[in-house]
C-alpha cells in the first residue's frame, strides 16, 4: 500500500493507494471521529460493494443514503436525498460520511457534509478511475445546474482518501477510458516524463496491469496533491488542472449530463484545447500528432459531436467558472508538459479549432 498526503496544515488528510482496502477496517475508523456514520451511494454500487464496508464499520450507527446513478442526477434536488437521510435518522455534528461511488458520489458527498450542520467530516472511497486519480483529491464538491456543470459547491476536504485498485478489475471499458483522460492530462499540464511513461505503457493500462495502473494512480494523485497544496482554492496555478475541461464541460452540457462521461468530454477537449495551442504556436505538428495518438489509443473521442456549432461552444462556455469580468479564460500548452492559463485568446484560431475539431470535419 502506498500512502501520499495532500498538505494542507490543519486540513491535510491522506491518499491510501492499494488493492483490497474496503476492508480494512481501521483505515476507516482512524478517520472517524464519532459514533455515527453514513454511507453515501448509488444503485451500481451498492450492490458490489456495500456490504464490505458496512461490516468494517461494526460498533457505529450506520446509515445509507443510494443514489440514483449517473451524472443527470448531480442535481440539489437528488442532493435533498442525503439531507432527509442524515435529519431523519437524527446524526448530529460528530457524523462522518463516507462516499462510495465515482465522481458523482464523491461530489454530492463532499457538498452535503459541507453543508450539514455546517460542516461534518467526510471519507472518499473512489470507485472508479477517473474518481481515484482526481475528483476524490483536492476537495472541489458540488452539484450540477442546467445551465453549467458545478456550478453550485463548496472547496471542502476529506479527512482521508481510500483508492482500492481491485476495483478496476471489473470497471467498464468506458469508465477505465475515462479515467485515464485525466492520467494523459497531468502529464500533459506539468509532467512531461510522465506522458512519455503513458506512450511507453498505455497497452498495460488498457490491459488493466495492475502495476501499471498502481503507478499512474499514484503518479497522478501526487500531480494533483502538489498543485492542490499550492493553491487550494484555484486563485491561479490550481487552473491548469482544467486543461481541456472548459471545451469538455460545454460539450456536456449540450449532450445532456451522462450521455458522454465526464472523461470522455474531457478527451476530446483536451484534443481541441490541444488543437488550439498548435494554432498558436506552442507545440508542433508531431507534438500535436503525439497527443491525439495517445488520446486515441486509449480509446477517447478526439472530436466534438458533429452537432455542436462554434456558436453553442461559445455560449456555454461563456458560463464557465474561469470566465473573468466577462473574459473567457482557456487552459492551454505552453509546451509539451507545461500548461498556461490566459485569456489572449485569438478569436479566430479559436472558430477555426471548433470546425476542425467536430465529429466528421
């Protein structure tokens, strides 16, 4: 088992990265600080993976709060659902909850407890991919809104993050895809060696190499803990852990929340963020090449819905969080592994990456 901490002073907590942690028990219960608990989860996962963690927790009060699944249900009215848990079975300011789920759990999770009472403890056990190596780390929780993805949260950490990579031997193709559209992106914002791993090893992870998989879970979960212990609250450097999120979640929002994964939308905006870095000068052909050739073998789109205009791309993108005193606000490369956040954006290279990059240009 490996064990990282995310620095934080008073708020630091840490990330247990291994195979057949759910349980175990006393990791859970140093991270417990009273009585009473509530397991927060969906209709997928309860069925698998419920009952394992219901039992290490014997001796506490435990409740359950299952979700529906999936991310049209990231709403404050699905959230409504943990708060009649929590006041009807009485739990008080001592409660820890405890997400069970992937990113939408982890969440909806976080932004309950930092909303119950004003703040109760929480624990993340990440159930997929893409939650292990970043939703789960960094505190960011919310719910969703129709007219923008998380849009309504709160920065609120864990006390303790428990990533069980046995898990990932049964996930979905999609979801493992998903997931390692954020692992492409930490070596593509600020670690060049690891994308260079990732070209050398993506076969093993596409295989489910459980060494491999350890590897790029750990390695992107310490990208992630360095950024995140250097600005917590995104006032600058934290921004560049968007890279290709501002085009993704436009996409996601005009599809529909979970008819394209969260990673899949995040693929193909990191192809269009790409896209437009090269337009720009900042990397090359083959560099660009290099990266869309990763993205596709691991199975991402590379391109936006051919129904998508660069009208309905600039509209819902103008809802994005890193939009500034009406400015929009683009994470893009700076060069292979170093990305930048500006908003010297040329408006036509821009145009000009909507049309190539959509489905059948």
């Amino acid at each position: 088992m490996h064990v990282l901490n995310v620095d934080l002073g008073d708020r630091s907590y840490p990330i247990y990265i291994g195979e057949h942690l759910l349980a175990q028990g006393e990791l859970l219960h140093r991270h417990i600080k009273g009585r009473q608990i509530c397991i927060v989860t969906n209709e997928t996962i309860a069925p698998l993976y419920l009952r394992p963690v219901q039992e290490s927790l014997a001796g506490h009060q435990v409740d359950t709060c299952v979700l529906p699944d999936g991310e049209a249900y990231k709403t404050l009215a699905v959230l409504n659902q943990v708060f009649d848990k929590l006041l009807g079975a009485r739990h008080n300011r001592t409660t820890t909850l405890i997400a069970l789920g992937g990113g939408v759990v982890g969440d909806m999770t976080g932004f309950a407890a930092a909303c119950y009472q004003r703040g109760v403890d929480f624990i993340q056990i990440p159930t997929t991919l893409l939650s292990m190596v970043d939703s789960s780390v960094g505190g960011k929780t919310g719910v969703n809104h129709p007219l923008g993805k998380n849009m309504i949260g709160a920065f609120y950490q864990p006390q303790a993050v428990l990533a069980d990579m046995a898990l990932l031997r049964t996930l979905p193709e999609r979801e493992l895809s998903a997931g390692i559209a954020e692992i492409i992106k930490y070596g593509l914002i600020g670690d060049y060696p690891f994308f260079v791993w990732l070209e050398q090893n993506m076969d093993a992870l596409m295989a489910r190499d459980m060494d491999a998989l350890a590897y790029a879970v750990k390695r992107s979960c310490e990208n992630k803990a360095d950024v995140v212990a250097q600005d917590e609250r995104e006032g600058g450097l934290r921004a560049i852990l968007n890279f290709g999120h501002t085009f993704g979640h436009a996409i996601e929002t005009a599809q529909g929340y979970g008819n394209w994964l969260h990673g899949e939308a995040v693929g193909a905006g990191m192809a269009m963020a790409s896209d437009l870095s090269w337009r720009r000068g900042a990397i090359s052909d083959g560099e660009l090449a290099r990266i869309l050739s990763l993205l596709e073998r691991s199975k991402l789109p590379t391109k936006a819905p051919a129904d998508m205009t660069p009208e309905q791309f600039t509209s819902l993108m103008g809802v994005d969080k890193k939009v500034l005193d009406g400015r929009l606000r683009l994470v893009l490369l700076e060069s292979m592994g170093k990305a930048i956040t500006t908003s010297d954006i040329n408006p036509d290279q821009l145009q000009q990456t909507f049309v190539a990059c959509r489905a059948g240009a």
